[in-house]
C-alpha cells in the first residue's frame, strides 16, 4: 500500500449535521467576530449553549484566514476550533489563500491541542458566498497535503449538510485517490 493511498484513507466524507458528530475537534465556519450567527456557526453555537458564546466573548475575534480554538460545551467533542474564512469577492482578494489557511491553521491547531479527529465542514460555502467546486478543492487538497506529512490527526471528516456539498466532496476525493494510486 502506498503512502498516499494510508494519508487519503484518514479521510472520510459524509453527509450529516456536524454538530453530532463525536470527534476531538469541529470546525465552525465563524465570522471574525466569533459572535455566532446563521448556518453552521449558528448551529454549533446553538448546539454547543451559552457557554460557548461566553468564551468566544472573552477571547476576541479573529482574522480571515485564521482560527481560535474554543472548549465544545455541549457538543460531542473537547474543542471547537474557529476558522474564519474569506467572503467571496471574485478571487481578487486573497479568497484562495485564505481559505487553504483556514483549513491548515484549524489543523495545526487541532494537533497543537493533541486532537486525533477533526471534523470540517464546508468552509465559506454559504453565506460567504464562495463557489463550492472552488472551495471543496481547496478543502480537500488542503488535508490531503496536511496528512501527507503530519501523522497525528487519526482522521479527518469533511462533513456535509446536504447532498449537492456531499457530492461535490465525493467526486474531488475520488479524483484524488485515482491520482494518488
């Protein structure tokens, strides 16, 4: 078995609610504010209880690109891990590197805090506006160049809320297993 095909086996895609998902650490796609808000982020605040927002208050917001790591109160994980990635301005902003840096530094984080799992989901796919077969690119060639060489996450989940993401992951992820064998 070659080394690619172990890293792309630490790598599931699914389609669920990510705030049921028990794993050490799940991603919210925050804004900067880390004020909690609509789709994801709205979720995992409403999920995880006050105690959450009440952190997220004392530590500050955030950057783009960036990420604050959190306690997971009431989810089914140790942390949450705020990653804050770039609205969608048609690619000339920096949208591309920001969003990979939201992915990389959600796992360094991960790893710095000795998390095994992480579960990701579909990062500034939806009010941000980004383009999902842009974005999902980004997402998985990102963990996949991340696990490559670091072996301390076990696995990682990209989570998707419905079947159009979910898809979307599946083919990207297929793609790259073929390449990679």
């Amino acid at each position: 078995m070659s080394y690619w095909r172990t890293m792309m086996d630490r790598i599931t895609i699914l389609q669920g609610d990510i705030t049921t998902v028990e794993v050490d650490a799940i991603v919210n796609a925050a804004n900067s504010a880390l004020a909690g808000g609509g789709g994801v982020d709205g979720a995992i605040h409403r999920a995880a209880g006050p105690g959450l927002m009440e952190e997220c208050s004392r530590i500050g917001g955030c950057d783009t690109g960036s990420a604050k790591i959190t306690g997971a109160y009431d989810l089914p994980a140790r942390y949450v891990i705020h990653a804050v990635g770039p609205i969608w301005r048609g690619g000339r902003y920096n949208e591309h590197e920001l969003l990979a840096s939201c992915y990389r530094r959600s796992m360094e984080l991960a790893v710095e805090h000795g998390s095994r799992t992480i579960a990701f989901p579909a990062i500034s796919c939806g009010i941000y506006g980004y383009p999902l077969l842009a974005a999902a690119e980004i997402a998985v060639q990102e963990v996949a160049d991340y696990l490559a060489t670091d072996n301390s996450l076990e696995s990682v989940l990209l989570v998707c809320f419905d079947s159009e993401v979910f898809g979307c992951y599946q083919r990207l992820y297929g793609d790259l297993r073929r390449r990679g064998q």
